[in-house]
C-alpha cells in the first residue's frame, strides 16, 4: 500500500497529463492516493463535460464549475480510502482489549479449583492448591500472550494511519492546487 502509493505520487508530481495519470490508476489498485484522485477526476470530468460531448476530456483550456464540489468529493473519497484502511483495525483491537479478562476469568477459575482442592483435603498442603494455582497462572500467561502483541500491534498501525492521514491531506490538497492552476 504505502510503495504503490508513493509510487503514484512521484507519478502524480512529474505528469502534465491528469488523463494519462487517470489511466495509469490500474497499476495502483492498493494505493489510496489513486483512489482519491479516481473520484477527483471523475468529478473534474464530470463538471467540465457537463457543457462539451460526453467523450472530452478535461485539458487545462477548459474551465471546472465549482471547486467546492471538487473538494467535497475528495473529502468524500479520503474519508472512504480511510475507513477502508481502519476496517481491520477492530480486530487487533478487539484482542487486545477482551483476551486479558479471558486470562483473568480462567485465573478465577483456576483459584476456585484451587480452593476446592483446600476444601476436600483433609490436610491443608501445597499440592492440594499447587495444581489449580498452575492452571490460573497458565490462563493469565495465555491472555497476555495474546494481548500484548495484539496491543503492540494496534499501536503501531494506528500510528501508520494517522502519518498516512496526514499525506493523503497533503496529496488532496496538492490535487486541488493544481486543478486550480490548470481550470480555473
């Protein structure tokens, strides 16, 4: 994702050509920036041809009707490249936050095991509790196996989304800067 995507903006800043750009956008099919310039385009498209035949695309001689509902739609498109982004995100989120209180409960069982061991003894010794002791400390180690990588990794990837947040802003803003340069 973040190879195609620098990918395409390198591509983005050397092309004169936003039709050519447009076509070449199959070769990025994992890069959000494309997709934010698809829907950027395509309104483009949209508002110039509204007055020329269906076939013309936009060159910098012709002139775009409403640069806020071009900056609607790329708002609108960022917004969806990036909760297409965060989809996954639940997950990690969801073990790292639930796996721990699963650790805790098989902890509570093992104590209460551990107690009925005490209670049918007729003898209070350390192997009457050692096992049920064994088996809450095995709970509790399975919980934060999970979760602490979960945790770890959850961090890191919201830390990604948001520096990728940030580019695809600047990526949007920079679109619009040269949209408004060439047709307007």
């Amino acid at each position: 994702m973040e190879g195609q995507s620098q990918n395409f903006y390198d591509e983005f800043r050397r092309t004169s050509n936003l039709s050519t750009l447009y076509q070449d956008c199959q070769r990025f099919p994992n890069s959000p920036l494309a997709g934010i310039f698809k829907s950027g385009f395509e309104e483009l498209t949209q508002q110039i041809n509204a007055t020329q035949p269906e076939e013309a695309i936009p060159e910098s001689s012709d002139s775009l009707k409403s640069l806020n509902g071009l900056q609607r739609t790329i708002h609108k498109a960022s917004q969806t490249e990036m909760t297409t982004l965060e989809d996954s995100l639940s997950w990690l989120a969801t073990t790292g936050a639930v796996t721990p209180f699963i650790g805790l409960f098989g902890t509570v069982i093992g104590i209460i095991n551990a107690f009925q061991g005490l209670g049918q003894g007729a003898t209070t010794t350390i192997q009457a509790v050692a096992p049920g002791i064994s088996e809450a400390l095995v709970a509790t180690a399975g919980g934060l196996f999970a979760a602490i990588p979960a945790v770890i990794a959850y961090n890191h990837f919201v830390n990604r989304l948001k520096v990728f947040g940030v580019e695809m802003d600047d990526f949007s803003t920079e679109f619009l800067n040269t949209v408004e340069r060439s047709f307007m």
